[in-house]
C-alpha cells in the first residue's frame, strides 16, 4: 500500500506578504481551541475513510503554523501515530516564521513531536524583507537559525531571489550568507507574481518589473553553482538539499504518492477503493470549521482523477524532479504507458535538444529542460 | 404628398473632402427645415451605420427630403443626396451624383481644396452639375475664405464670388445654403405623363421590410401596388411599399417626376437589384433606359479567415448577410495550409477592406485573420493562355510564366509645399512616375503614377507620416503595365507559410524580404525549441534570422495544493493551441500572425 504523506494547515498570519497567494488568513483573535477540534475531528473522520495504512511524512503548512499552540501540534501529532501506521522514520516537519515570538517556541515544538522545521527566512537584506512584507529582521532570521539547528535535527529555510532590481552578484553574496547558516536544506525559489495578490497589483502598474527569461536563467544557474559549493544539490526545481536530507513530504507530491490534507483549503490526493480521489477543504476558516462541526469534515467536492488526469498530473510533478519520473511507476499510478502520454515528436526533438534524458527506466529533465518546464510540459504533455 | 411641381423641387448633393462638415451642414439642413425636432437629431443624421459615425465617413449613400419655406413665400421640396466622400466609394459617389442635378461643393476655409474635392468635384461636373461654393468653417480663427475663394477659383475653374459663407457647426447662415438651393440650381426636368423611367441608385437590405431601393424618378409615376420591371435585368416585382425619407421612412402612394424616395417590392437580395438599372411599368414600359453606371470590380484582394476553425460555416453566413447590402464585395472559399479554411475576398479599396473586416467583427461579432492585400496581376504564360491572379500562393512557376503586368494608379496628392520633397521621395521609392506638378499659394499638386501594389501596403500611412497628416490622395485606376515581379515565400524552420508569401518588384525583394523576416523575429515570441525563419525566391534564400530558445520558464513553487490549478492550466495551454496558427512544426501565438500579416514593406 501506498504510504501516505499527511498536510495539516493551519490557515492564520500575522500579515499577508504582497507575494503570498497561499489560503491565509490574518484575524484579530483567532480561537484556537474551536480551530485546534476543529483539525483533530477533521483527521479523525479522514483516517476513518481511508482506513489504517502506513504514513510516512506529516507537514504541518499555512498560513504560519508556528502561530498554532504546541500542544495542538503535539495532540495532532498523537492522533496521526494512533490513526495510521507511522513508518520508523516518520517525518514531521513545521514551518515557522523567524519573529522573536516564534523562535521562542521552537523547543515546545520540538517537544510536540516535530522532528524538522522549515523557516520562512525570504531574505537576509533589512530593504528587501521590507519590500517582501515580512514581519522579521535579518538578525531575528539568523538568530532564529542558529536556534532552530540547536533544537531540530533537521532544519531547512526559504529564500526568495530574482527580486526586482537584484543583480547576479548581490544574490550570490546573499546566498552564499545563507549558505553559510544553513543544515542539509534550502528552497530557493524565484519570485513568481500571482493573481490575487498585492504585488500583482503592482507588476500591473509596471512598479514591480521582473527580470527577463535570460536574466532569471543566469540567477537560476548561479543558484545552483552556489548551492552546490556548499553540497546542497537541486533535487527539485526549486529545492537543494544533501544527498538524503531531501523533504520526504515534498517528495510524495512530486512523486505523485498518496497525500491528505486536512484544514481549510487543503487538496488531497488518496486511493480509495482502487481509485485516486482529489480531495478538496472549504477555503475560509470559519465555514470551514461550521462545517466540521456539523458534519465531521470540510470537504467540498471528492471527484476521481481519471486516467488521462493523472498522467498529466504525474508528468508535471514528477518531472521537477531530478530523478525524474520513474516509467513503471507511472503506469502503475496512472494506468498509461509514458509514451502513450507523451507528444512523440516533442520527446525525440525535447531529447535531441537535451531537454530531457531517458535512461535506467526513467525519464528526466535536464537541468536546462528544468528552466524551460512550464513550455515543455505543454508541448510534451499529449 | 408628392405631387410637388417639377419647379418646386430641388436634388442635390454635397460633395467635399472628409472632414471638411458635409455631414455636419447635411444635420443642420435638416434640422433647419423642422425634418427632425431637436430632440430626434442626433449628431450625423444621415450617417447610421455605427463605424460611419466612429470614423466620420459616410460608406453608403443616403437621402432625405427637406421641405423648405423660402423668402419668396414658396414652399419647396429638397431632396439632399448624402454621398461617400472617400477614394474607394467614388463609385457610390457617382450614382449618387446621377440622381441630381447640382452640388454644394464643401470647403473647409481654414484647409482649403483637398485631393478629394477635385476628385468628387470633377464627378460633379462630368454629370453636368450646377455647383454652388460653400466655404464652411468660417467662424475659425485660421478661415481665410479669400484665399480658398481664389483657391477654388484657380484650382476648379469655379467662380467663388457667391460662395455661401457658413459655420455648419454653428449653424451660421444655413438659410444662406437654402436659398442658394432654391434659387441657384436648376429643377429636374420631367414627364408626369410619359411611361414610368426611374433609375435604381441603390439598395440595401432592411432586416424588416427585405431590399429597399432607392430611386430616383426621371418620367411617370411610381405607384404603390405598380408592376415594375427592372430593364437591364428583366425581372419583374409588384410594388409593396412607396415613400420617402425625411430622414425616417414615410409611406406615400406614389413618387412622381425629379422625386427621390424609397420602394419594396418583395426582393430578397440586393444581388437582384443592379445599381444603375431603370425601373419602368411593366405594362407601359419605356423604350429607352436611362444611362447606367459601369460596374465597381474590386481592385484589392485578401484571404478572410476564422481565428477559431469551427466559424468557418459563420463567416460564409455573415459574409453572405453583408452581401446582401453591399454588392461591391466578392467573396470565394479558399483554403490555406497555414490559415485553413477561409474565404479569398475582393474589395474596392484599402478602406473598403477595412470597414469590411470592422463590420464582420463587430456586427457578427467574428474573430478573423485577414491576409496581406494583394492586387490582381495578369500573368501570361509561354503557352499563350493568361490568367487574373489575386492569391500569391497561386502564382505558377516562373519557368512557365513569360511576363507579368501589374495594375497601375494615377494619384493625386496634394500637399503643403514644406513637405512635398518627403512626399516625393515616397512617391519616387514606390517605383512612381511624376506626371504632373502645379502649384497653388504655398500647395502642391503632385500628379504620379504608382503601381497599386505600392500604394496597398502602407502608402497612405506614410504619407501621412511624411506630411504630418497634411497631405491629401486620391487615385483612379490608369490601366496595366509589364513589370519584373517576384513572389518571396517566408520560411519557418525550412516550411513555407502559404498565407505570408507575398509577391513585390524584384528591385524591392531582397530588402523587403529582409525586413519581414527581422520583423518576424521581433514579433514571434521565444519558443521551447530555436526557431529559423527565411525569405527565399523560390529555393534562392535572400534573408535568414533565427529567434534562440527561451531560457527559462519553470513555475518556481508547485506542492500539493498547486496540482489540480496547474493540470488544468496545462489542459487550458492544449486548448490555446488551437488558436495558435501552424508555421510548419512552430505555432505561433494569434497576436504574432497578426502583427506579421499587418506589416508593411
């Protein structure tokens, strides 16, 4: 049986960030107790559905969880082992945010159960954690680094470069700070504009420019040269880790494994009775938790993902992957053969163009296929 | 209601350079005679059709009757026939200016006679018009009504000494205008009594009442309830439906000798109407019809294609709907490897095309593809046969073409003397030939022939680039002439895109072919894979770029939450390649196309 990833999300901020499209929500008193019932009746009645099965990884994502209560995360966490069959190496990981306040519950956290915490550090310059909306400084991130790799086995950060106006020099500076402080993990993610938030607003007015298709190559391959001076290899698009430190969670997506989520907004893919269901939570926390009063969960609408579905979404998952997506899985998951999937005449220029290699029974994107995902995976994608 | 003595009648028409106020007088003469209260008028009566009252032209010919009490203490019937002022409606003009007997020729005070006034003034007076001057404009600081006096005076041969001074936006002296109707142009002339002629000046057709036509009755009278015969044609209706329009459609029972006016008479399209014909009484015909008009033949072709293939079936309809009304337009299905299925389009003109495509977008709301304009070429080939080509993509091989001719124009531009050297250089580029050049004050007359092919890309607005819109053109056609003419095929990734082939004067080919395809570079967007484009004739390639692969794309952030959002957008993207047009093996977005095809030389 497919071993499940469990996503619990907890849906407050102190602040929305100008580039956050996230499910968060900022209150000005949150009820913790109603919310922290609300998520452990909701695990409840999904373990109930899925029944007992081995569970390999618990994220506990938001909004900012570190805003949750630790016991509320250690009770979570109690549940999960009670429900499922937790494998040894079950991995628990928290995110947080650097504020003093957070820092200062690492340990209750790590009490709870939480075995990794990844911190949402965004950036080490005072002007561009300003810019990015953030509620911390770069000393309060650095302190709470140098805390959390005290406390926490494992330890990874986020960071957000190619933002406007940084130049190829100022990132590698930045990065190689960073790199300095970080354990076995990092993700390095572009800054991307989505719909619905402030800084697309912004990037409409044109007061926001992002650098061009050229200049984010140089910053992507730059990232990757630095990293891995440091011996952090990009496993995923966007994530460096040592080799074995990856994020197993993170993992399950892009391998297309079994995920649930519970809490408000949270997707879910999970076998049920031979099928692979999208599950899907109301978006807004208070309805959201009427709901799970009153009927034991928040879902909205389980729809099966058939056949075709789950071949596209196998592809765009699994080949952010450097070890890309493995054929034998594919069709065991999906129920197509890779090539059945897959434009012909795309993969033999894709692979004549290095886009993409084929071998050992799987296929991968190279690292210049990775740049160019988002339209190889719509030319490829039959 | 239309017994009116043939003294008491007055046809007209207004003729003047765009924007010179002839729709604007033509509001104020019908305001004036009470023809609509002031809460029924509305800015440019006569021009109805939505894009006539955007761009400020009239397209179609309109007519209203005024009626008009003058100082004499007589009452008179004016008929006012509205006509298109632009090149490509000269046509239109020309019927219209048949149903009449004079003329207000418009000038503006300020801006004086442009290429467009000689153009419909010379109209005017080959149909043996009484033309009466009117300087309108005139409460503009910049009027000089002297200057255009004597402008009018050297440049038409008119006298202007009476020339009825007006502001038409002011309503200043518009009883001047009337007057001068009543008492300087002649009445028709007519027979109540002789059989029935009426010349058919055009038709249209009206969702409710199927074809109107619009005539204009020479002898007899036209009855409701009436046989009429169409001469040239020989078909046969029964009136349903006589009156007039002031501008609203008024029944009458009949229409009699020098009125202007409206019938129905069951005609399903204007196809069975000829502009032109006489209408007799099919029991009491004439023996003689009158003069006709020779038929428009279109000068400008392009292929019309669905941006979305599956309305296809939708622009065959709407293209037949517009048909319906407008007859100087012909159509043909064609299709292209490029483009797929489509229509080859034929057009009296760069405006003409234009309004066409805007009204086939807005009015049946159709998303197209329209192909650079071409123009007809004869080519004659070494077997003796020759044939009319109106598609690049149909040009024969050269090994089997002896010689090709090409349509020439002779143009008249008119232009302010600072920029008539820029005017010239353009002119001298497009492989013109001076033949005439006059001063008038401080404006030019250039009189040049110029191959058509020349003038359809992007003449008009070069030269209105070059003469800060001072400059003014006109044209006719002025028959054939041999010419060295290649066809230039462009390339993406060694394919040749059939629907951007075009065909240009071997000395204009190579640097023609290079700017489409640095053109083409800048406008395709980067791709996952690089892309080659060419110009070739035949296999000769005479211009190369290559657009490099895009170098990143890749979503940065995409879990668990993110899946379903971008499979969709990724069955969104599979979707959206549909409105990608195939070049080749490279698909290249709608708004791309476009551009290309829009692009000059």
């Amino acid at each position: 049986m497919e071993p499940l990833a469990l996503y619990i999300h907890w849906p407050f901020c102190l602040a929305k960030c100008p580039y956050c499209d996230f499910n968060s929500h900022v209150r000005e008193r949150i009820d913790q107790h109603r919310f922290a019932a609300a998520l452990r009746a909701e695990l409840a009645w999904e373990a109930a559905r899925l029944g007992r099965r081995p569970m390999a990884s618990i994220f506990f994502g938001g909004g900012t969880p570190s805003l949750m209560d630790a016991q509320t995360v250690a009770d979570l966490i109690e549940d999960a082992r009670r429900l499922f069959d937790p494998l040894p190496d079950l991995e628990i990981t928290l995110e947080a945010n650097p504020t003093s306040v957070e820092a200062a519950r690492l340990a209750a956290f790590r009490q709870a159960g939480v075995n990794r915490i990844s911190l949402g550090v965004q950036s080490l310059k005072a002007e561009s954690l300003t810019m990015l909306g953030r509620q911390h400084s770069a000393d309060q991130a650095i302190a709470a680094l140098e805390r959390a790799r005290k406390i926490f086995p494992r330890v990874s950060f986020d960071l957000i470069y190619a933002r406007p106006g940084q130049s190829e020099a100022a990132w590698r500076a930045e990065l190689r700070q960073a790199l300095a402080l970080a354990s076995d993990h990092l993700s390095l993610y572009q800054l991307t504009i989505e719909p619905g938030t402030a800084f697309f607003t912004s990037h409409a007015r044109g007061d926001i420019v992002l650098p061009d298709d050229d200049t984010a190559a140089a910053l992507y391959d730059a990232t990757a040269e630095e990293a891995g001076k440091f011996g952090l290899l990009p496993y995923e698009v966007s994530n460096y880790a040592r080799p074995g430190s990856e994020s197993r969670h993170n993992l399950a997506y892009w391998r297309y494994g079994d995920y649930a989520g519970i809490g408000p907004g949270a997707h879910g893919r999970v076998s049920v009775d031979g099928a692979l269901l999208a599950t899907r939570r109301h978006r807004a926390p208070e309805p959201w938790a009427e709901r799970v009063e009153r009927d034991g969960h928040g879902s909205t609408d389980e729809v099966p993902v058939a056949s075709d579905e789950r071949a596209r979404e196998m592809l765009l998952m699994g080949l952010r992957l450097t070890e890309g997506i493995d054929e034998a899985r594919f069709f065991t998951r999906t129920g197509i053969h890779l090539d059945a999937a897959l434009d012909a005449d795309i993969l033999a220029r894709a692979l004549e163009a290095d886009y993409l290699a084929r071998d050992n029974g799987c296929l991968r994107a190279t690292p210049e296929g990775r740049k160019r995902l988002d339209s190889l995976l719509g030319a490829l994608v039959a | 209601m239309t017994d009116t003595p043939l003294d008491h009648i007055r046809n007209f028409a207004i003729i003047a350079h765009i924007d010179h106020g002839k729709s604007t007088l033509a509001d104020r003469l019908i305001q004036a005679t009470g023809g609509l209260s002031a809460r029924e008028m509305t800015e440019q009566v006569l021009d109805s059709m939505e894009l006539e009252k955007e761009r400020g032209i009239t397209i179609k010919a309109q007519t209203v009757r005024l009626t008009y009490q003058a100082k004499n203490g007589q009452t008179y019937v004016l008929n006012l026939m509205d006509t298109p002022g632009h090149v490509d409606f000269a046509y239109e003009v020309s019927r219209s200016l048949a149903a009449c007997e004079g003329s207000l020729l418009v000038v503006d005070a300020s801006q004086g006679v442009e290429a467009q006034t000689l153009a419909n003034v010379y109209q005017a007076i080959e149909a043996n018009h009484e033309i009466v001057p009117v300087l309108n404009k005139i409460d503009l600081p910049a009027a000089e009504p002297d200057r255009v006096k004597q402008q009018i005076e050297d440049v038409i041969g008119l006298d202007a000494s009476d020339a009825v001074m007006i502001s038409a936006k002011t309503g200043l002296n518009i009883e001047g205008v009337l007057e001068a109707l009543v008492h300087r142009l002649p009445p028709p002339k007519g027979d109540a009594k002789a059989p029935l002629t009426a010349l058919l000046v055009d038709s249209w057709y009206d969702q409710y009442l199927g074809v109107v036509i619009l005539v204009r009755v020479k002898d007899g009278r036209l009855k409701r309830g009436q046989r009429i015969r169409m001469m040239a044609k020989g078909s046969v209706h029964t009136v349903d439906q006589v009156g007039v329009f002031t501008p609203r459609m008024i029944p009458t029972d009949d229409l009699g000798p020098g009125e202007m006016g409206y019938i129905t008479a069951a005609i399903k399209t204007v196809a069975d109407c000829n502009v032109g014909d006489t209408i007799t009484d099919d029991r009491v015909p004439a023996t003689q019809a009158l003069p006709g008009f020779k038929p428009s033949i279109p000068v400008v072709w392009c292929g019309l294609y669905p941006v979305d293939a599956d309305d296809f079936e939708k622009l065959r309809e709407s293209l037949g709907k517009l048909r319906l009304n407008d007859a100087s337009f012909h159509y043909e299905a064609e299709t292209s490897a490029a483009l797929g299925f489509g229509f080859r389009c034929g057009f009296l003109g760069l405006l003409h095309l234009e309004i066409i495509q805007e009204r086939l977008s807005r009015e049946f709301d159709l998303d197209l593809i329209a192909t650079a304009p071409s123009v007809v070429y004869r080519v004659h080939r070494t077997n003796g046969t020759s044939e009319e080509l109106h598609n690049p993509a149909d040009m024969p091989d050269p090994s089997v073409i002896d010689h090709i001719e090409e349509p020439w124009i002779k143009a008249t531009i008119m232009v302010p003397d600072d920029y008539l050297g820029a005017v010239l250089t353009l002119c001298n580029d497009r492989r013109g030939q001076q033949a005439d050049l006059t001063y008038v004050g401080n404006r030019a007359m250039a009189v040049y022939r110029l191959p058509l092919n020349e003038v359809v890309f992007d003449f008009y607005d070069r030269l209105k680039s070059v003469s800060r819109g001072y400059a003014s053109f006109d044209y006719q056609m002025d028959g054939y002439a041999d010419s060295e003419l290649v066809r230039i095929s462009i390339l993406v990734n060694g394919d040749p895109v059939d629907a951007l082939s075009f065909i240009a004067h071997r000395s204009a080919a190579e640097a023609r072919g290079r700017s489409i395809c640095a053109k083409l570079k800048d406008l395709i967007p980067k791709q996952l894979f690089k892309i080659a484009i060419q110009a070739a004739i035949g296999s000769r390639v005479i211009a190369r770029e290559t657009i490099s692969a895009l170098s990143k794309d890749v979503t940065a952030k995409c879990y668990g939450g993110d899946i379903s959002r971008k499979r969709k957008l990724l069955e969104k993207q599979k979707e959206g390649k549909k409105r990608m047009r195939q070049f080749g093996k490279v698909e290249i977005p709608q708004s791309a196309f476009l551009a290309a095809l829009k692009m000059d030389a």
